[in-house]
C-alpha cells in the first residue's frame, strides 16, 4: 500500500474518531460562553484568556462565537552536531470558534531551510509553501467554572516538504495535545501544563525513502501580569523521539528551558514570543550531553493574532 493511501485512511479514521468524540463530549459537558474577546480580556483586570499567554506552551481557551481570529506564526529552529543549520515553520491560519466548547482552524504552512556542512544532512537552502492543517480544538473543562481548564487539541497535516531535510517529499502528520491551565493568582498568575503526541509519515522525492517517526512531549509554563495587557514568564519542555510511530525505536530526548512574553497591542491585536534552549539531552549510540541529531539547540517562536 503506497504512503499516500496508508496515510490517508489513517488520517480519515483519526478525524472521524476526533470529530465523533467532540460531538460526544460537547454534548455531555456544559461550557458557558466567554464575553470578552482575547485581547481585550488580557488588556483588562476583568478576565483573560489563556491561550497564548505563554510560548510553546498553550492555555485551554478557544476564543468566542462569533469572532474570528486571524494568526501568523513563525517558528525558528537553530543549531544541530555540527556545520550551519538555520530553519523556519512558519503558519498563518483561521480560528473560527463554532460553539463555547469547539473550534475549528485551516491553515497553510510555509518554511524556510538552509543547512551546511551538518552531518546527516544535504546542504541544501530552500523556502515556500510547505503544506496545510486543520486544528479542532474541543474544551472539555471551563477553569472558570472549575479549578482548571482542559481542552483537546487535534491537528491533521498534509504537506510536500520534510521539514527536518528541507528535502521534496510527501508528508503526512497528526499532532494531538491535552492543554490544561489554571489561575494560581485569579486574573495575575497563569499557570499551563501541557501533554502532547505526534507522529508522522514521509516519502521523499526522487528515491521514494520512506520515513516514520513519533514524539512525546510534557511541557509546564508559568506567566505573570506584570502590568495590564502585559505578560512575562517562563515555560519548560521534555521532548522524546522515536523512529516507528508507536512510540517504538527511541532516538534521542531533549529538555529546554525559556523565557516568554505576552503583548496586547490594541483591544483586538496582540503578540507574543518565546526562546528555548537545549539545557539537557541524549540521542541514541551519540556520546554527547546535548541531542543535536533529532532536536535543536534554539527554537523561538513569534505570533502575531488579529481578531474581528
């Protein structure tokens, strides 16, 4: 069977189970709405939403019915074992909250790469469209009504580059989450855990290479008013990569350590941005303290958000 319909009816079936759970789900657990839109609940002592109040780390918050966010994002990639690497994922998308408990969000990505002298890696230097996604994101708990807030996050991809070569190819992903958050210091002192699963199927072009792989990731973040519509704070993550998509053939693990801020620009426009780094590391049958063969020594992250 070719990658194209393995993984299509993988991603068929994973969208069907998605969606019939969230009808379930958004059935059985009442969620009141929101009244304040994103950025002006942050710009205000009222209220806030918790979305993107921290970096890589995400807050449970879906936004409100009825109005629709427009977001850019560009996530930058630095430092492998050795050479130049320099890389870009980058997305723009729509979010379109159906109901107070789902929403829904196209988008395309585009990347750019260059890498040089790295070992395992063609030097090679290219930039455009990479791909398409749609996220669902389901609440299941309101912190408002609540002591924390939980929602699921579901992300399907299609797309004609592999991001870690750069490399042509056919490509497949699913990225699933659980985004949990609660207010230590109601309206001040956010705090976000976050539990995610991805895995991913590739063809390259040309030699018809076939590659699987998946990942786990834990991250916790924390972020502090420091004045109103202003956010400063702090997140860390633990990554782990494997070869087979169940979580099989370990390659490498990574923990990165950063700061975060969080900006409303005017009452339906905000920014934030973050930098990690690699603190700790190992990748598999590599004597180093740092994996620089399935993980980066940099990432940052910069989003911009536009609502109407």
């Amino acid at each position: 069977m070719s990658v194209r319909v393995e993984w299509g009816l993988v991603l068929v079936q994973a969208v069907r189970v998605s969606a019939l759970t969230a009808c379930l789900l958004a059935g059985a657990l009442p969620v009141p709405a929101q009244d304040r839109p994103t950025a002006r609940e942050n710009a205000a002592p009222a209220g806030l939403d918790s979305e993107h109040l921290f970096g890589f780390v995400e807050g449970s918050d879906i936004g409100v019915p009825g109005e629709v966010e427009f977001e850019f994002e560009a996530t930058g990639r630095s430092g492998r074992g050795g050479g130049r690497f320099r890389a870009v994922d980058g997305g723009l998308v729509v979010k379109i909250p159906l109901d107070p408990a789902f929403r829904v969000a196209p988008g395309i990505g585009f990347h750019r790469f260059a890498a040089a002298g790295v070992p395992g890696l063609a030097d090679r230097g290219t930039g455009g469209l990479s791909g398409a996604f749609v996220e669902t994101r389901l609440r299941l708990l309101d912190r408002r009504e609540g002591p924390f807030g939980l929602t699921l996050n579901v992300v399907p991809s299609v797309g004609r580059v592999d991001t870690g070569s750069g490399l042509p190819a056919e490509t497949y992903g699913l990225d699933t989450a659980l985004l949990a958050d609660w207010e230590i210091v109601p309206g001040s002192l956010v705090a976000a855990v976050n539990l995610g699963f991805s895995l991913a199927a590739t063809r390259l072009d040309g030699s018809g290479e076939r590659l699987r792989g998946s990942g786990l990731e834990l991250a916790g973040a924390l972020a502090y008013e420091a004045r109103p519509g202003l956010f400063v704070g702090a997140e860390a993550r633990y990554a782990q990569a494997f070869a087979g998509l169940g979580l099989d053939r370990f390659s490498g693990q990574a923990v990165y350590l950063g700061p975060t801020v969080y900006a409303t620009l005017t009452p339906q426009a905000w920014a934030s941005f973050t930098w990690s780094f690699q603190v700790a590391g190992s990748a598999d049958d590599v004597a180093r303290p740092l994996d620089l063969t399935n993980f980066d020594r940099h990432q940052t992250r910069l989003r911009f958000g536009l609502s109407f």
